[in-house]
C-alpha cells in the first residue's frame, strides 16, 4: 500500500510513500520505548543544546522546509516561510525551557516534601494537515523537552515536511528512537497509537469528531489527551471602533491559509450601526486579496487542500452571497473568498466550514454581541474591536474562549497558552503551560525524623 502525495495547486504527485498500517505503528511504538530511559536520563543541559540545534537546523535548512510545506499544503511561500521561522522558535523556546519548570518544596510535618515534574514515556502526536509542521513542533517541543519519545504520525494529505522534521532531528544528534514518524491512514496508525498499552498520552490536532474518538479510545487505558478541535470564532466589531483598521484586518483573520485555520474568525459580528459602512469597507479588503498560485511572492491565498474539501467548502453557501472573489480557473483546489450575509442560526455560522467563507452578523448592543458570540459548540479564540477599554476587557472575559484578542486578530504566540474552551478541546500548548500537558507531578516525601 502507498500514500499518494498530491499538491493541491496543481493536482499533481509529488510523492509515493509507502503505508503504513498496524505492525509498522507497533515497531514505531517499540522504538521509542526503547530510546526513552536513554533519553529521560539526557541531562538537561545537553537536551536543551540538541532541542537548540534542531532549531538552528530548521533555520539553515528553512527555504527548504518552507518549500515543501507550500507544495504540499498549497500555503503562500511567503506565509510557509513564516510559519517554519516559527517552527524554529518552538524549539528554541522549548530548549531554554528544559530547566525552568521547576518543582516545589511544601512544609510539611516530619519531613521535606518535594514535587518533580517527570515525563509521560512514549506519546503519540497526532496532527492534521493545514499547519503539518506548526502543529508538530508545537506537541514535539515540549514533550521533547521533558524527556518523552514520540511516534508522530501526519494528515496522510500531508507527511513530507514531518519526514524531514525527523530527518534534521537526527542530523542535531538527537538520538535514533527518540522522535518516530508513521505515515498512514488515522483510523489505522491514529487508532492504534490511541489504543496502545504502550503509549501513554496523546496529543491530538483534528476535528471535534475525530478527537471524540480519540477520547473514548484512550479510556480504555486511562491514556491522557490533550485536544486541540475545531473552532467557531467571532470578530467582533464594535461601532466605535478604529472600522478602517478592524475592515482591513478581518480578511486575513479568515482568508489566510485558505480559511484551513481552527482559528479562523469566521463569523464577524458587526453593531448594527456600523454594519453598512463595514460591509463596504470589508468588500474593498477582501477585493485586495490576491489568489493564485502558492510560489509566487506576491500572492495572499492558494488552493484548499482537496477536491473533496471544496465541495464541503462549497456546500456552505448557499444563493447569491454578498461578495465572491476571484480565483485560477486552471488545475487546483480553488475556491474565492466569499461573503454571506447570516443569522447565527445558519448552517454557515453554526459549522467549521474551514475555507475562505466568512459570515456577517448584525448585533445591537454588547449584551447580544456576547450572546451570539457564545451561542456555538465551539469555544477556541475570537477578536473584540473598540476603542472602549473597559469594554474590551468586559467582553474579553465574558467570551468562552479560550484565546481573545482586542484590535488584533492575532491567536498564536510561542510564549502564550494556546487552547480552546467546549468542545474546541482542552489542555494547553505553547509557551509554559505546554510543558503540563507532557509531564506528570511526582510527590516525593523524605523523613526526617529517627
Ligand atoms: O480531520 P481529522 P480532517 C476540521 C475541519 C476539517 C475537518 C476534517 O473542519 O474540515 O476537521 O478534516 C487523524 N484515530 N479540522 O478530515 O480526520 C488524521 O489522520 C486517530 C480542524 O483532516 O480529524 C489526521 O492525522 N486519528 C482542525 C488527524 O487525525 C485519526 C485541523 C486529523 O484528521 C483518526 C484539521 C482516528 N480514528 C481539521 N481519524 C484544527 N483544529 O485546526 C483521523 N485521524
């Protein structure tokens, strides 16, 4: 069996891999079993400087990477590149964080009692396809960093920048066994590292459905999860706001990365007052996005990842929407950035369309803003615009999110706690609070009595 690698801007093959299946899923998991006491006892000094290697090495060999995960994925070089400068951040972080998670010592009676925070052993990293490399380094780094090995299986749409991840690991002299990659079908190898006796954490990026599975599956062996789903999130725009600035923004809050983001803000909230000049103001920025072809410098937004994926794209929208961009005519997944005009009862603002469709919703006053915001399954991150302050942090609060941003759209830092609230998943990854979800709190109690 082989997995056909296709880049969705031109339907060509750009790789045969061959497939794995259960056994191959099961050496994986033996492999880095045997590799953990080796790598837990690395001291942190040394696994700090290969975790800083690795991100020196992803730095040298960015072009590269940044190429493969735009073919693969049909991203904008420009943005591809990016996003692998942020995977080198990762684990620079990651690697200046081995030795500042510290435990603590609490006065007790009779003795010393002291916590250590020690590392899980074998965890299975599972990622999807619309930031392959992102999302990985998100989950490597910190379980890396505190001495887990890892079997980290890709979106079969998407496994060739986690391969030469894998490969440039090796190449920083991190040792054979401690980071695996399986390619293969996520309800084969996927299920089977959720189920395996052997591993003992997952760390799952997919839909809210799938990640459902993955919780009930790690029941079984009382694995832990951490669940980073789907989204819904609101762009909420308040009359007094700056409207130039959050019209101008809006585009990319939902159009970059082809609208393929968990954090897209795809239902954009407007007080009714503002709502005209708004929509005026959004139609010319949203007119401003080039679409095209992925390698060259210039353009915004590729293709969507599938054929298949568009026509769930496309099922969203439904008669004639408020505006439709352009896009190529030619081979590839394309699909114009759209605008709907919507109540939050639609279909297109209850689902994760997780494509370059955005819904327009009037709202008449904070109260109601909140409301809406909140009326949806999904709680991952969401946008507040004005120029009220004590308004912004009001409404920053009363959101179910677990990400807010005021007059930014902005969800991910590598410093800062990235994770949803509801059915968006829990857990946390990046910045400190990464390192809980990879590491488990020992007790220790020493007398000192006799
Ligand atoms: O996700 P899946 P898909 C949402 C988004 C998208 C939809 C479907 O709305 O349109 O999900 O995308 C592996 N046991 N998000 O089908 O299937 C799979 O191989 C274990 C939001 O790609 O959830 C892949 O590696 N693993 C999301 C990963 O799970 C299984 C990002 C995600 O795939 C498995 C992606 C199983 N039974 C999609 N079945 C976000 N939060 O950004 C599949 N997998």
């Amino acid at each position: 069996m082989t997995v056909t690698v296709v880049n969705p801007a031109t339907e060509e093959t750009i790789a045969t891999l061959d497939e794995a299946g259960v056994e191959e899923a099961d050496a994986a998991v033996a492999r880095a079993k045997a590799a953990f006491p080796g790598w837990r006892d690395v001291t942190p000094r040394e696994r700090g400087r290969l975790l800083r290697r690795l991100a020196t090495l992803v730095e040298e060999n960015g072009e590269g990477l940044a190429r493969i995960e735009s073919q693969n994925v049909g991203k904008p070089i420009a943005g591809a590149r990016g996003e692998v400068a942020m995977v080198a951040d990762v684990f620079h972080f990651y690697a200046g964080a081995v030795d500042k998670k510290h435990g603590e010592t609490i006065p007790v009676a009779g003795g010393v009692d002291m916590t250590f925070r020690e590392p899980l052993g074998v965890v299975g990293l599972i990622v999807p396809w619309n930031f392959p490399l992102n999302i990985s380094s998100w989950k490597l780094g910190p379980a890396l960093a505190c001495g887990n090995t890892v079997v980290l299986k890709p979106a079969e749409l998407t496994p060739l920048s986690a391969l030469e991840l894998a490969r440039l690991a090796l190449e920083a002299g991190i040792p054979e066994g401690v980071i695996n990659v399986v390619v293969g079908k996520g309800r084969i190898v996927g299920q089977r590292l959720v189920e395996h006796p052997d591993v003992a954490k997952i760390g799952f990026t997919g839909s809210t459905e799938v990640g459902r599975g993955v919780m009930k599956g790690a029941a079984e062996t009382i694995k832990r999860v951490t669940l980073e789903l789907g989204g819904k999130s609101a762009n909420i725009v308040f009359a007094d706001a700056d409207l130039d600035q959050a019209a101008g923004a809006a585009p990319y809050a939902v159009f970059d990365n082809a609208g393929q983001d968990c954090c897209a803000r795809s239902r954009i909230l407007v007080e009714h007052s503002a709502y005209d000049r708004f929509a005026e103001l959004l139609i010319e920025a949203t007119r401003g996005v080039t679409v095209g072809d992925p390698t060259d410098e210039h353009t915004d937004m590729g293709p969507l990842i599938s054929r298949q994926h568009r026509e769930t794209v496309a099922s969203f929208v439904e008669g004639e929407p408020l505006f439709r961009g352009d896009a190529p005519d030619s081979k590839g997944f394309w699909y114009p950035c759209t605008l709907v005009e919507a109540t939050n009862d639609d279909r297109v603002a209850r689902e994760e369309v997780f494509g370059p469709v955005a819904a327009l919703i009037p709202f008449a006053d904070e109260d109601e803003a909140i409301r809406i915001a909140n009326d949806t399954p999904y709680g991952l991150s969401g946008s507040i615009w004005t120029s009220n302050g004590a308004r912004a942090l009001r409404v920053a609060r009363a959101l179910d999110t677990g990400v807010v941003s005021i007059n930014s759209n902005s969800s991910v830092r590598v410093a800062t706690p990235f994770g949803g609230f509801k059915q968006s998943g829990f857990g946390r990854e990046l910045g400190m609070h990464g390192l809980d979800g990879y590491s488990e709190v020992k007790n220790v109690f020493y007398s000192t009595e006799g």
